[in-house]
C-alpha cells in the first residue's frame, strides 16, 4: 500500500501560527475533516480539510454560506464585473457557475485534469481557463465556437483577462508569462525566469500588469517589456490583486506575509518640460531648456494625469488639479465625485476625465462643459484607443457592438447627426479625431480589425458618411497637435499623411502626400505616444523611447492655409520644390482655389501649377485647373461648393447642397452634366420646371452618337414639350442672374452686419 496525494496544510485558527516551530507530538481528528495538533512548541493548531468548499463572506467577515463545489480542492474562484455570477474551477476537472447567492447555474466544462485557474472575457459572456499547458475560452452560450492553443511549455498554473484592453496573462511553469490577444494569438513572450510563474494581474486599466514568482516582483507594459523589478524575500508570490483605481498593488505570499507596492516614477513629456512621480503624492516638473525644477505636492495620491496643450492635468483620489505650463505654482482644483479616474484626454480648449460612473467635459478653469451618456455606457472598459477628443467632437467606440462609433458635440454633450452613430463594416480598434480646424471639417481616422485605415467626416449632417481607406497594416495613429497631419506605423515603418483629406478631392492625389520613414531604425512594432510640432515619440517593443523628426513643410502650409495666406504659401511651395517638397500642396492649392474668396493671381497659380505638375509645359491647361477656375466662376458660394463636392465625388451630398440652397436647375444640371438623365427628368417635373432644358440636352446627346431615343418616359414628354434653344438659354441666363444677384445681396448684408 503507497500513500499518495499528500498535500501541506495550514492551520484555519487566525490566532494560532501558521505552522508549529517544534516537534509535533501528537494529532488527532475531531470530525472527518477537521484535526488538531500539539507540538513542543506549547502550542495546539486546529487544521481544516474541506478545501473543496467555498464560502461567500459578508465584509464584516461573517460566513454567509458555504457551498460544497467540487471533488477535491476549489482552486480558483472568480466573480464576474458585473457581480452577478462566481465561476469555479478545481482539481477534479470541472468549471461551475453559481449565482451571487451560491446557487449552481451550470456546470460549464469537465476535463480530466486540475483547472488551476481561470478569468472572465470583458463582456461576462466568455470564460478563459487552464487545460494543462494548454488554455481554452468558452462562450457561455453552448453553440458558440471554442478556442483552444498551445500556451506553455509546462503546466499553464494562471491566467488573467483584462476588459479594458482585451488582452490575456497566461503564466506557467515553464518559468515565463505571455500576452496574448482574445483570438490567442501571441503578442509577448518573457524570457525565462528561474522560477515557475505563480501569479500576474492586469491593472484595471489595462496599460500595465504585475507578475509575481519565487521571492519576484515585476511592473510591466500592456505589451509585455518590464518596467521594474522586485526581489522581496517572500517566498512565492501566491496571489496579486490591484486597487481600484491602479495605484497600490497587494500580493500574498509563501512565508505568510502579505506584500504592498505602489507604482511611482511615471514620466510626462511635452515639448520642453518632463514631468516624474516621484513620490505618491509628489511631482517633479524639469524644463530642459533652462533646467529650472519645480516640485508639485498633493494632499492625496496621484492616480492619473496627463500633459499636453500647455497644460498639466492631475487626477488624485478626491481632487483633480489643472496646471498651466506658465505658472506651476497656482494650481485650479476641483473637487471630484469617485476617486477613480481611468482615463484623462485633452485638446487645445478644454479636457475629458473618465471614471467608474460616466464621462466629463471640462474647461482648463476647471468649468464644467457636458457629460455624455448613451444606453448601456460602460464608463469603466474605456481607453484611450476607443475614446478622442477635439475642441467640438468627442467620439466613443461602443463596446456593445464595436462596429459603431458614437458622437456628440463636446460643447453640449448631445449626440451628433441626429444621434444617428457613425457604423463601420468590421470591428473598430482605434479611433481619433483630427484637432484643428472648423467643426463642420472634423475628421476622424479609424483602424479597423483587419489593421486598414479609413478616414470619414466625424459631422456628415445626416447623410450617409463617406469612408474611404486610406492605409493598410497600420498598427497605430495619432493626429498632430497644430495641423491635421496624420501619423502611423505601418508595417514597421512610419508613415506621415501630410494632408490625408485628399482623399475625398481626389484619390490620385492621396500618395503625393505620403512621407515615409524606413522601419529600419526602429525595432519590433513601435508605439506612439504623441505627434507634437514636428516630433514623434514612439515607444519601441523592448520599451526603449525613440524621436523621429517630420520635416517642417507641410506643418507650415496647414498653417498658411488656415490663416488664408497664400501668397505665402506660394513662397514655401517655391522653396520646397528646390529642398523637401511639400507633397500635400496640391490638395491644399486645389481646395484653395475652390474656397478661399480671394485666390493667389494668375500668375501665383501658374507658379502653383509649375510647381504641382512639373511635368506639364502649360500647367493652366490642366483638367484639374481648369476645373477649379470653372468652380471659381459660379455665380453663388452654394454653386461653388457643389461643384467641389462633386470634385471629390459627393454627388448626392453636392445635389442636397443645391436643392437646400434652392437652385433647382443647377442640381438638374449637375445630373445632366454627369448624364444621368432619369434623375434629371425626375427632379424637373417634380419641380415643374426646366423639362424642356433636359430634354434638349438629351436630344443633342443622343444626336452626338447617332442613336435614337427608347427611353418611354422620355418619349413620353416629348410629345407636349416643345423645345426652344433659344427660350432655353435665356431661361438659363435668367437663372443664373437671380443667384448672382441674389449672392450679391447676401455679400452686402453680410458686410453691414460685420461693421455693425
């Protein structure tokens, strides 16, 4: 006879040791699952077996239930995020679900082996548990597909599931810890450590985790690189958990103890000043151009804060302080209703705060501006990925359905569009919102699931958005500070879309706007954190921090183009033939010349022009140019428009644009001049005018090509509809005058109210 399954045991008496010191000399059982033991260390420890059990215990630590779960040890037991539901894993295979109050929901799996350990998907709708050296997720729904791989090459002992990120921890005894995302497929493998992996946690938002072994404490990266390291003489670090809000960590140890950490040494940069935690109430604020240090007290912790547009905004557990980057010493402070703030965003006017209960709008005088709020919102799995911030627009990702973006005015925290959401064809990842320019300009940039980057206009007025790609393998992004000059990483190489709207003027301009860096400087899969002035800082896979300088031109030219100096801009384009050209000048040129009320002379945009196509000897006689300077002789700003959005392909929104203004035969003549005649007959008779004019153009058309008509509606009206060239063409000069001189009117009223 052998005896097998033997297992240490600790005494359950909170009073009494964890173990005797001297010799046991004597042991003795009061029931079947309960001992005693005496020692010459004069002490008696009474010792529990019923680890097969678990209990639910009210926090003034009365037991409320126990519940005989599984055959052998429960060892590992998690409540969902919502509380409502305990998943169970133990030593006789079985994964259970029980009710808040410990009734058994259903048994989810059953395997011949230990589940060591387990973790909820962000949605409470998946479960991730450990098969050997293998891990599995299970959807709650039986009907749904299981994901199963190799993750260890030892025994996988645990695991953890981040919902803000949706990013999996897996550790074994292999002696190393992986990241994983929720398809499973590997983003980080650690070296290996000299002992198995025993414990890790994500930080509850998701941009850092903590990985405990023997007498081992590590802080690490969402992507997997160690921020520090611990060697607490502990023993095994058995289990981590973190505070709410993702300051102090706990972990529970092998000799009994029970260790505390708390994260410091945070770094902020902007332009000239860096910014250290250095204490958990305190901040160290160095300017590098003159060396000047000011030191920032807090009377609580320092839970989040964020530096950008000149100001420094900190979050502690009660109070949020805002300071201006010219004067460190006067701080604005508010107080704050939860202690919890997971997420700070700013832009140049105002900033965002995210905590456990909703979102919030406030002014850099501390005002408060809106609060957004939509069916099901789970403030808490934000992040910055799914959440941007411009000076009009704020947009969400919506993690019910991921497909959908949400967005409302940031002024007054309504939805935008008839609170009609912006809807994708695959999953969003990322999102962002350019940051200067009008509100009715304001794009946004999203990465998709397939790693494709689209862009579309974040205010579309109720019609249908148009989103066109413009970038593929792009694994981040992030907009410039002062133009809207857009930045990524694209297949290990960086990629700078100088004017990235051209894709909505013309398509084949969009290449000419590209400036791309070869990846060879950078090492696996860089990050960026930030796109300020002409600097991108980007954080490398093994957390080296690299700065990739863009050229100043086409910064320069956004800015010239906003300001309508383009007499200026002509220079720079002039200068930057000769150097660096700026790509993107004929995107600007051409929106330019369609918008701007007084365009560069004929001889700057022939300078233009030589410049933009060089290959060219009479640049004016260009589509594109000609084009443009039939745009500038519309008799009306609305007629004008029309013909750029037809420029970049927005028919309909260009025919809306011309019904809404009135000018029922310029949207008839749009259709006619892009041939298509039903649409142009339709919109004449509906408005009862203007039949013969379509008809005639149909007629010459038809002449042109030596066919006959077949169309019966057409041949329909023109049996009782005479056509008159010449009555046509006077009743177009006719309409033409009315809109100059209703243009006029408006102009003059408009310079009245102005001196007023």
């Amino acid at each position: 006879m052998s005896v097998v399954n033997v297992r240490r045991q600790r005494s359950n008496d909170n009073c009494a040791q964890k173990s005797h010191k001297e010799l046991v000399s004597c042991v003795g059982w009061t029931t079947a699952d309960e001992l005693y033991s005496c020692s010459e260390d004069h002490q008696i420890l009474k010792w529990n077996l019923l680890t097969r059990k678990f209990h639910l215990v009210s926090k003034i630590g009365r037991i409320e239930k126990s519940v005989e779960a599984h055959k052998g040890a429960v060892l590992a037991g998690r409540w969902n995020y919502d509380g409502t539901a305990l998943i169970t894993a133990g030593e006789d295979g079985q994964i259970k679900i029980w009710s808040k109050s410990g009734m058994l929901r259903s048994t989810l799996a059953s395997q011949g082996s230990p589940v060591y350990s387990v973790a909820w998907g962000p949605d409470s709708d998946r479960i991730l548990y450990t098969s050997g050296r293998q891990l599995v997720i299970k959807p709650l729904q039986p009907s749904s597909k299981v994901i199963q791989w190799k993750a260890h090459d030892g025994l996988v002992l645990m695991v953890d599931w981040n919902s803000v990120s949706d990013l999996i921890l897996s550790g074994g005894e292999d002696c190393k810890y992986k990241v994983w995302d929720s398809f499973g497929r590997l983003l980080y493998s650690s070296s290996s450590h000299d002992y198995p992996i025993t414990s890790l946690s994500w930080a509850p938002d998701g941009e850092v985790f903590s990985v405990g072994s023997f007498n081992t404490l590590r802080l690490c990266d969402k992507t997997g690189w160690s921020y520090a390291l611990e060697k607490p003489n502990t023993g095994s670090v058995f289990s981590l958990a973190w505070s709410a809000d993702g300051t102090q960590l706990a972990g529970a140890c092998g000799n009994g103890h029970v260790i505390f950490a708390h994260v410091v040494e945070q770094h902020w940069e902007w332009k000239n000043f860096v910014i250290t935690l250095t204490k958990r109430r305190t901040m160290q604020v160095r300017n590098v151009m003159n060396d000047a240090v000011d030191v920032l007290e807090f009377r609580d912790r320092v839970i989040k804060a964020s530096l950008a547009y000149g100001h420094l905004v900190v979050a502690t557990s009660l109070q949020c302080y805002v300071y201006n980057s010219r004067n460190w010493n006067t701080p604005l402070i508010f107080d704050l209703k939860e202690g919890t703030v997971s997420l700070i965003l700013q832009a140049e006017k105002h900033f965002l705060l995210v905590d456990g209960a909703g979102l919030y709008a406030f002014s850099y005088e501390g005002r408060l501006i809106s609060s957004p709020k939509f069916p099901g919102m789970r403030a808490d799995i934000l992040n910055a990925q799914g959440v941007s911030l411009s000076n009009d627009t704020i947009a969400i990702r919506d993690k019910s359905d991921e497909k959908v973006i949400l967005l409302f005015d940031a002024l007054t925290g309504k939805a935008l569009s008839d609170g009609k959401p912006l809807t994708h064809k695959l999953e969003v990842m990322e999102v962002a919102l350019d940051q200067c320019g009008p509100s009715t300009e304001r794009k946004i940039a999203l990465i998709d699931k397939n790693r494709d980057l689209y862009l579309t206009s974040a205010r579309h007025l109720g019609r249908e958005p148009k989103i066109c790609k413009i970038g593929s393998m792009v694994h981040c992004m992030a907009w410039n500070d002062g133009a809207n000059i857009l930045c990524g990483v694209q297949d290990n190489q960086l990629t700078v879309w100088y004017y990235p709207s051209a894709v909505f003027t013309d398509k084949d301009l969009l290449p000419k706007t590209l400036y791309i860096k070869d990846g060879s400087e950078f090492s696996r899969t860089p990050h960026i954190l930030s796109y300020v002035g002409t600097k991108v800082a980007l954080r490398q896979g093994d957390g080296s921090l690299v700065y990739s300088s863009i050229p100043p031109y086409p910064a320069l030219l956004h800015e010239y183009s906003t300001s309508a100096r383009w007499e200026d801009a002509l220079r720079l384009c002039r200068f930057a033939k000769g150097g660096t050209r700026g790509t993107e000048g004929e995107a600007l040129v051409l929106r330019a010349f369609s918008f701007d009320p007084s365009p560069p002379s004929t001889s700057g945009k022939s300078l233009v022009a030589a410049w933009l196509f060089p290959e060219s000897q009479s640049s004016l006689s260009l589509p594109r140019v000609q084009y443009i300077n039939f745009i500038k002789e519309q008799p009306s700003k609305e007629s004008s428009l029309a013909h750029m959005l037809m420029f970049s392909g927005q028919v309909q929104e260009a025919e809306a644009t011309l019904l809404q203004a009135g000018l029922i035969y310029q949207a008839i003549q749009v259709n006619i001049d892009l041939f298509n005649w039903e649409r142009a007959l339709e919109m004449a008779v509906k408005h009862k005018t203007h039949v013969d004019t379509v008809l005639a153009y149909r007629q010459k058309f038809l002449q042109k090509f030596g066919r006959k008509e077949t169309n019966k509606r057409f041949l329909q009206y023109a049996e009782g509809v005479e056509v008159d060239w010449e009555k046509i063409q006077a009743k177009i000069e006719m309409e033409l005058s009315k809109e100059r001189e209703r243009a006029a009117n408006a102009s003059v009223r408009s310079s009245v109210a102005s001196r007023r």
